[in-house]
C-alpha cells in the first residue's frame, strides 16, 4: 500500500498551451477519472465544478443505509489496486484499517463513502470547485475546445471570467432529482412539506411533526425512507402510506450470475444491440437497478413485525403497483392525491399532511452545456447524443479527425445500458477513457469479466460443430 498522497497542489499552467483534458463536473465519476489522470504525469488534466465541495446524495446520508456496492467498487481499485487513492488506503490513512478487517463488511455505510470521496477530493490536484462551466465551443482554426467559466464566491456569487482550451472534454455533470409531472404543482407551490428524497434529511424533523406522511417511489431510497420514518414514529400512531408505481416492493437482482449485467461484457453486447432493442431492453431491467435491497425490506418487516407483539396492527399502508394521476392542495394544511391502481384499474384519494417524493433521479440534459456544440453532435432516432464504445460523443468528422473529442460519464445509458450509473463499473470506464485518449493504455483491462456469455458469437463456425459425417475409411493393406 502506497503511503497518503500530499495534500493538493496544482503545477502552474500555460495559458497558450491547450490543455490535454477539462472535466466538467466532481461526482464519483469524474473524481474517478482525476484519481486515475493524477499519475500520468504527461497529461495536463484539470477539473471544474460549481458546487463549493464535493458532496454525494447528502439529504440520503441515512443512519446505517449502505452503498450497494462492495467496497472494491471504489473510485479506483477496479482499474488499479495500487493506487494511492483506494478505499483501503483511505482507511490506512485514517488508521481504521484494523477496524474495518473486524467488521467484516462488504459493503460500507453511504456515510463512509461520502467521506472516502472527500478525502480523495481535498488532497487530489488539479479540481477546482466554485467554478460554474458556462460554455463549450469548437474552435475550427486553431481545432481546439473553448471552455467559458465562471469563478464564484464563497456566496455562489460571480467573481471572476475565465477561459481555457482544451483537446479533449469529459462531461460528468451527473444526474438531478425526477419529480414527475402530476407532483410537480405541489414541488412549486409553499405550505405543506412536500419534499424530494435528496433533500430528505434536511427536512426530516418537519416530516416527522406532520400528521399523516406518504411516501411516494418504491425504489431503494423509498424504502429506506419509509423505513427511517417508521423507526422515529411512535407504535400504534405511526400513520405512515408508502406507495410506488412497480408491481410489488420488489427486491434487487443481487444474483451472482444477475450481477453479470453489471460488467463491462455486458456494456459491450448492449452497446452493439440495435437502437430499438436498447431501449426495450432499458425499461424491462428495472429490476436490476431500482429494486430495493433485500436487507432494507427484511428490516422494514421486522420493524412492522415488532410493532404488532401488543396485538395491534401498525397504523401503515404499503400499497405498490399505484400511480399518482393527479395532485393538489386543500387549503394550505393538506395534500390530496388522486391515486389509480394499475392492475385493478380502480381510482381513489388519499389525503395526507406530508408527501416524500421518492422518484429518482435523471440524467442531466447536456443540451444547455452542449449548445455551441450542436451542429457537430450525431444523434439518434430520438434526438440523443450517440456515444461509442469509448464513451466518445460521436461528432462531425471534422472534429473528430483532429484526434479531440467530448467523453460522458453517466450519461449513457441509452448506449450503455443499466451499468452506466452503477459505481462498479466507474473505475473501468474512467481506465477506458484514459487509455482510449493516450492512446498508450496506461490501464491494461480484462478481456473477459463475466462467466455469462450475453450473445451468440458471430464467427459461429468455430462454435458450432458441423452435422455428423460417416468417417473416411482407412484401407488395410497386408504386409508381408
């Protein structure tokens, strides 16, 4: 284990000279991609982001909710063990190491990889945060990137323009909470809390002095949410309603041959599929990435359990398979929704004093920050940005052939399938993107990752034997 990485200090840049690379935006996936630029020293790498620090989901820093991911899926290990910027090397660093080996955990509290990342992010060079990216632009003389930015103040307030060139791009701005389109007149409207599941710790003590609360989106952080709710109500006057539009309360695919998908042999075979068959393919695998950990929903019933040893039923409704149609306010004291179940196809209303909206996330549109870019961008059938393989924005071939191009990160999952937000596979699309931009493979990659083999080869004469033939006689001859 290498010993903790100095704290950061940024070599002096020149301004005439284009950069090699600019990411925009400091999520997991981007400071993944820092961790693994930072030592290639030939590569002149810096990182924007508007936010004052990194932060990572705070508002779902619940009280024992873990990542979903084993440890290993940290920033870098996937693509380099040895790297000073491990998980385990964090915990070195902070003399836990010992700790952790007798806690016998796989998986790490949410908590614990928020700070990880804050670690990584204080001491790692070249990121800059207050920096809001304004721009991007192709400069076809001097075949180059423009990016405009603004420096902010401690206020978030503009303090200073700035500008630099670059040859390659990385876009990791991340996703922003979905509020679908019925709920959205309660988001915008003031009075009753209704409050998205990012924001839910900031707003906890005010749910929790609210009457009757439901919890909308049966997904993971539904479900912990009901669950942190139920624990903090008293029993018998629990007056909780937890409901989602998915069949059942279902549990995530944590299959060992299931957890394949999440490899990159499958991001390979889905990004070679036709068009049509990814996006069927996209909404068939809910289960895979929006189901709930079978942990959470043991824990959810074994909390409804010990609420009934009196003899009573706890004052809860879980109800899935339901779809908000509509929604408003009575007064200014109440909620009202007007709920429809899918399968039954009958309608009802339910009134409530306080609504946790439980509904996901989106990826981030990259038509704003993309703008002096578009009429480079190739599309598809429904006008999204077509990535390839190298998670490259496939661009008018004038840009592309002067060697520059824009690389996403989370944003794909239309071309890359249902790994694309999932923090296992963060560290081999970061080591994909350097080797691809070097062109020197700093990271030599598996060929192989998975046991499952996701397609019929191509080259099936070597697969298939061929139809039995009667074997060439051999004929004897005597000898004497």
């Amino acid at each position: 284990m290498t010993t903790p990485p100095p704290h950061r200090a940024d070599t002096p840049h020149d301004t005439h000279t284009p950069r090699d690379l600019v990411g925009i935006g400091i999520g997991p996936s981007n400071l993944s991609l820092a961790a693994l630029a930072h030592p290639l020293a030939e590569l002149d790498a810096v990182f924007y982001e508007q936010r004052p620090r990194f932060d990572w989901h705070p508002g779902l820093l619940i009280d024992g909710a873990r990542v979903q991911v084993p440890f290993l899926a940290d920033l870098v290990t996937l693509a380099d063990p040895t790297s000073p910027w491990t998980f385990l090397n964090y915990l070195k660093t902070h003399h836990r190491l010992y700790p952790f080996y007798f806690a016998e955990r796989f998986h790490t509290h949410r908590a614990e990889y928020d700070a990880y990342c804050r670690w990584v992010a204080d001491n790692l060079p070249g990121l800059h945060f207050r920096h809001q990216v304004d721009a991007v632009r192709w400069n076809p003389e001097h075949d180059v990137f423009e990016v405009d930015f603004t420096h902010l103040d401690t206020d978030g307030e503009a303090e200073a323009l700035g500008r630099t060139h670059t040859r390659n791009i990385v876009l990791g701005v991340g996703t922003e909470p979905h509020v679908p389109d019925p709920l959205r007149p309660l988001v915008d409207a003031p009075g009753v809390p209704v409050v998205h599941a990012t924001d839910y710790l900031a707003h906890r003590d005010t749910l929790l002095a609210a009457g009757h609360i439901t919890v909308v989106g049966s997904g993971q952080s539904g479900a912990e949410i009901f669950l942190d709710l139920l624990r903090h109500r008293p029993t018998g006057r629990e007056q909780l309603h937890w409901i989602g539009r998915t069949p059942a309360f279902a549990p995530m695919e944590y299959s060992k041959l299931g957890l394949e998908h999440f490899t990159p042999d499958y991001t390979r075979y889905f990004h070679a599929l036709p068009e049509n068959v990814r996006d069927r393919l996209t909404d068939a695998q809910w289960q895979l990435h929006k189901g709930i950990d079978a942990g959470t929903l043991a824990a959810i019933h074994d909390e409804l359990y010990r609420r009934t040893l009196d003899g009573d039923w706890p004052d809860t409704v879980l109800t899935p398979g339901v779809r908000v149609r509509t929604a408003g306010r009575i007064a200014t004291t109440r909620i009202e929704l007007h709920l429809e179940h899918l399968q039954q196809n009958t309608r009802t209303r339910l009134t409530t004093d306080a609504v946790v909206l439980a509904t996901g996330h989106r990826e981030r549109p990259l038509d704003r920050i993309l703008a002096g870019l578009d009429p480079y961008i190739r599309r598809d059938s429904s006008e999204r940005p077509r990535i390839d393989e190298q998670f490259r924005l496939v661009l008018d071939p004038s840009v592309t052939a002067t060697g520059c191009n824009v690389y996403v990160q989370n944003a794909e999952r239309h071309t890359h399938g249902v790994g694309a937000p999932d923090l296992g596979l963060t560290a081999w699309r970061s080591a994909t993107i350097l080797n691809t931009l070097t062109a020197k493979e700093p990271y030599p990659l598996p060929t192989r990752t998975a046991f499952t083999t996701f397609g019929l080869e191509q080259d099936r004469q070597h697969r298939v034997p061929s139809a039995r033939q009667a074997p060439a006689l051999t004929p004897l001859v005597d000898r004497w």
